[in-house]
C-alpha cells in the first residue's frame, strides 16, 4: 500500500446522525393521540345516537378538549404528551417528594449509597481481587463499574490522527454489542474548578522558597491563580446486565461475587479496548474515588478543597447531598442549582468528528456531558428494523389511499432506518444515544445565563437541546453522575 493510499484511507470523513423518529401509529398520531380522538369521535357517535343534533352543544366543549389535546403543541410536544410528565409530577408533589433532606442523627444501612430519589436504592460492592467499588442497582439488575479516562486534546490532533482515533472509538462502541452482556455505556465529561494542587505541588519541589520578596510573590499568584482555573475530567461507565449474563453469573459461584467475577472479565476487555484507542485509563475507581464525584457533583463549591486536602470527603455512605429541591424547571442541591438539557436533534448535515467543541470547550461554565450508549443485539436490532420497515410501508399505503402526501421528512426518516439494517449487515452494532448536559450555577440567575450560553454553543455544534422540564432530579442523576442511569 502506498503512503498516499494509506493517507487517504484516513482522511478526516465527515458522519451525519440518524433523525428522531416521529412517525405515528397511523396517519402521523402517536399512541396516546388515537386514544384521545377515538375518546372524542366515540363521544360524538353517542351522543348523536341517544340525543341527537340537540346534544351537540354538550358535546362541543368535549370535543374541543380532545382536539386541544391532540394537535396543540407546547415545547415542541403535543399537550397529550405532556399528560404523564404532569400527573407524575403532581403525584410527587402531593406527596411531598420534591424535597429531600439527609436524616443526620439516623445512620444509613451499611453499603447503601446516601443519594436522593429513586438513586437512594443502590448499593455498592467492593471488588476484594481489584479494589474497585461496583454500584449494584437491584430494581434494573445492573452492576455497573467506573474508570478514569486521560486524552489529548481532540481538537490539535491533525486530521489523519483525528480519523484514526475515531476509528479506534468505534471498535470500542463495536465491543459493548458483541458482548451480549453490556446494558449501558456511559462517558461522561465534566469540567471542574482547578485546586490548584499542581501549581502547590510545582512550587514546592521546584520553587525557591528563601523568604525574599519575589519568593513570597511567587506564591502568593500561585496560591490565588490556581483555583481560579478549570480542567477536565472524563470517566467511562460500564454497566453489566445481570439478567441476561445470569448463566455466567451462576457459573462463577452466582451472587454478588459472580457478578464482580463477570464485570471484571468486562472491564478488562474495555481497559484493553480503551488502551488500543489511544486512551489511557487511569484505574478503576475505588469508593474513596467515586464519593469525591457524588459529592462535587451535588456541592461544587467545596470540590477543590476535597480534592487539596487529601483524604477529606472520600466516604461513599455520605457522599451524598444534604438538601435537594426540585422545582419544575431545575434542581437545587447543596451549594448550586442546576438544569439538564437534552440533546434532541443531532445535525441533521453532514458534520465532521469535532463538531461538539463549541459544548464541550465553552469556558466560564461548569457542565457536565453525558453521553449513554444502550447496545442492542443483533437479533433485536433485527426485528425492530424490520418492524419500522413493515410500519413505515404501511403508513404510507395508508396515506396514499387517502390522498395524503408523503413529506421529506417521513422519507428521510425510511432512509435512515434502511441505512441502519446495511449496516447491520455489515456486521457492524445498533446503539441508542442519549446525550444530556448539566449546568451548574451559584444562584438561578446565573443559571438561566449559563443555560443561555449552553444552548447557543449547541446551536454552533448542528444540535438542539430541550430543557427536561418536570422531571430535573430524575436528570440530574443520569447526566452528572457516573452511575449509567436513565430517564
């Protein structure tokens, strides 16, 4: 192969992301749409039936009701679609479940994690072979372990570098569907206020501390500087499926220790796979690690002390927040509130790898990114496609014999679902992507801001966020911890 052939098989290519479906049941509507006009066109049929035309002027506000429901948007959903967030949310506040405050003087059952919401029912799992701690979630039956992630700056890499390292994530995507075992995938990116322990840590080995006046200079900058920086983190999450691994499970003396025996045969193949995509992981996280994360996330004010003073704030069992709020439209912990967003709409055109740089880069925000990956098997991948494939040639056979005309947006919709089975049968996986982003402030104005800026940065990237109104904590725990949870 010659060095131009080679260069070109590594050309920078560009991707372009699969559309959010919005095809209906029949005829554009949604499940919960047909219900509510059935309701109405029902209502009508009787009234008609047992009252004749005399009852129609009962019937109106009925009616009217069901085609509000129906065809009225708001925040880019119908007002039917609204009708579960609201009733849920309603039932929680009836219940008095949008506060939560830590009993201090009643301690929590051993090996339980101090988190807040439905997160209050994990429990963790030290690994006695390899130290690490695994968060045990026994509604969804998951087992999920956490790795510190370093990397270069994706931006300065040259093109052909950047196409290699993309390839290379791929096939780290590709080893969560072979295993069959994996239930989610999470990366997660956050920026963090800089202690400053690495300047201290500098100065104090190479600095010459002699009393005099440019000495004492020196370090009262280094001092003042180094909290005001902000760095990088980022963490892999890899959460094990114990139902659908239960004969492994069994076969490795079954419990809690089959389990970890099952995850750890995971997480070496992801440390090998993350080592051979250029990245280097930096261990899997003990509990001492994981409670530094809960408790930053929840109370970013004292991040950087926890972190400069060692051996402080490294208990899981309290690392939780004292005091959460949820309101309709963000969450207050300890010491911030905070606001999720949802990545709807990835870009629709064609986007070069790098696109997310106007999120991911945006200074003067603290934010964290979340990217979780659910892989399906090949078989359910299958029959799911053929199962959109059968539906979307139905609906339009339905549309023609109507006379109804078939937009640009249901074809492309088809297009992106034949795309999807070539290259199943390419070989290559299906997973769901969910991106979501925490932004952290001191106070709700300078929240509203900071989502502000988060939002036109999306924009730049191609991409469109929706604020998850109603449902915030829920959020909050999937997006800014490292515990591969759902919304």
């Amino acid at each position: 192969m010659t060095h131009q052939s080679a260069v070109r098989d590594y050309e920078l290519a560009p991707v372009k992301f699969s559309r959010l479906t919005r095809r209906g049941v029949l005829l554009g509507l949604s499940g919960a749409q047909l219900v509510v006009v059935g309701a109405g066109a029902i209502t009508l049929v009787f009234a008609l039936y047992f009252g004749g035309a005399a009852s129609l002027v009962y019937v109106v506000p009925i009616l009217t009701l069901c085609a509000t429901l129906t065809w009225v948007g708001v925040g880019g959903r119908k007002l039917v679609e609204w009708v579960p967030t609201v009733s849920r949310w309603l039932r929680r506040s009836i219940r008095g479940q949008l506060l939560f405050q830590r009993r201090v003087a009643k301690p929590r059952p051993a090996g339980t994690l101090s988190l807040p919401g439905d997160a209050a029912r994990l429990r963790q799992w030290v690994d006695p072979e390899t130290g690490a701690v695994m968060v045990h979630d026994p509604h969804q039956a998951t087992l999920t372990a956490i790795v510190g992630v370093t990397h270069p700056a994706f931006i300065l890499l040259d093109p052909v570098e950047q196409q290699r390292r993309v390839t290379s994530w791929g096939r780290v995507l590709a080893t969560t569907c072979r295993s069959g075992r994996i239930a989610s995938l999470q990366v997660m990116e956050r920026t963090l206020p800089d202690s400053g322990k690495g300047l201290a840590e500098w100065w104090s080995q190479h600095g010459r501390q002699n009393g005099s006046w440019t000495s004492t200079t020196y370090a009262e900058l280094i001092d003042r500087a180094g909290p005001a920086g902000e760095r990088h983190a980022s963490t892999v999450s890899i959460s094990l499926d114990m139902k659908a691994a239960g004969r492994a499970i069994r076969a490795a003396g079954g419990g809690n220790r089959g389990a970890a025996a099952v995850l750890r045969q995971e997480m070496s193949t992801m440390t090998a796979a993350l080592r051979a995509a250029d990245l280097a992981p930096s261990g899997w996280l003990e509990p001492g690690d994981l409670a530094l994360i809960l408790r930053s996330a929840y109370d970013p004010v004292v991040a950087g002390a926890l972190e400069r003073h060692g051996d402080l704030g490294r208990d899981l069992a309290t690392a939780g927040p004292v005091a959460v709020t949820e309101s309709w439209s963000s969450v207050r912990s300890d010491s911030a509130h905070h606001c999720v967003l949802w990545i709807s709409e990835w870009p629709r055109s064609l986007v070069y790898p790098g696109f997310l740089a106007p999120v991911l880069l945006s200074s003067g925000v603290r934010r964290t990114f979340t990217l979780l990956y659910t892989p399906m098997r090949t078989d359910q991948a299958a029959r799911n496609i053929r199962k959109k494939k059968t539906e979307y040639i139905s609906d339009a056979a339905q549309r023609q014999r109507i006379g109804q005309i078939e937009d640009a947006q249901q074809s492309a919709e088809y297009n992106d679902v034949l795309q999807q089975e070539a290259d199943l049968t390419a070989g290559h996986g299906i997973l769901r992507n969910t991106g979501l982003i925490a932004v952290s402030a001191q106070d709700p104005d300078e929240l509203e801001r900071a989502v502000a800026d988060i939002e036109q940065a999306a924009i730049q990237a191609s991409c469109e966020t929706r604020r998850l109104w109603g449902q915030q904590a829920q959020a909050f725990s999937a997006a800014a911890l490292p515990l591969c949870r759902t919304v």
